[in-house]
C-alpha cells in the first residue's frame, strides 16, 4: 500500500501541473472476500481501491484520470487449489 500512495503521490504533482494524467493502480479481487491468513494482504488492496477513489473525486478537477484494475486468477498450481477452496464463490 505505502508504495502506491507514495508512487501516486510522486506523479500526481507533475499532472496537476500539466492538467493530464491517467494513474492505474492494481488491486485484487481478494478484496472481495474474506480468507484466511490473508488479513494483511486483503487489508492492503482495500486500502488500494479507497485511495483511489478519493484521488480519483480529487483530481478529477484537474483532468487526471484514477483508476483500479482487478486482475483475476492465472493459471497456476496455487489458483487450482485456490479455486477448489473457493468454489461456492466463483
């Protein structure tokens, strides 16, 4: 999370100043739901997707773009095991 508030944080001031920008953060549908052993991380992707919506009311003013991306489950071992814990929610 600190490195996306600080990464925007670094850009936002040379878009305000051109009036352009676009900034896409990446969050996770993990923020979705809960699991276990996962607090930190689903904490950190929400903290993701609330930052970027108040930037994105803020600097809407100044023609600067804030979005989320949510990417999904890439084909891996991990994802198979993940999805047959988790199916009731697919």
């Amino acid at each position: 999370m600190f490195s996306v508030f600080h990464a925007t944080q670094t850009v936002l001031s040379h878009m305000v100043k051109r009036k352009n920008g676009r900034v896409v953060n990446q969050a996770s549908t993990a923020d979705r739901w809960g699991s276990r052993n996962q607090s930190a991380y689903n904490d950190a992707k929400h903290a993701v997707v609330g930052i970027t919506w108040c930037l994105g009311l803020e600097m809407a003013l100044h023609n600067v773009l804030v979005n989320t991306i949510y990417p999904w489950i890439t084909e891996t071992h991990m994802a198979s095991i993940f999805v047959s814990q988790h199916s009731s929610i697919l």
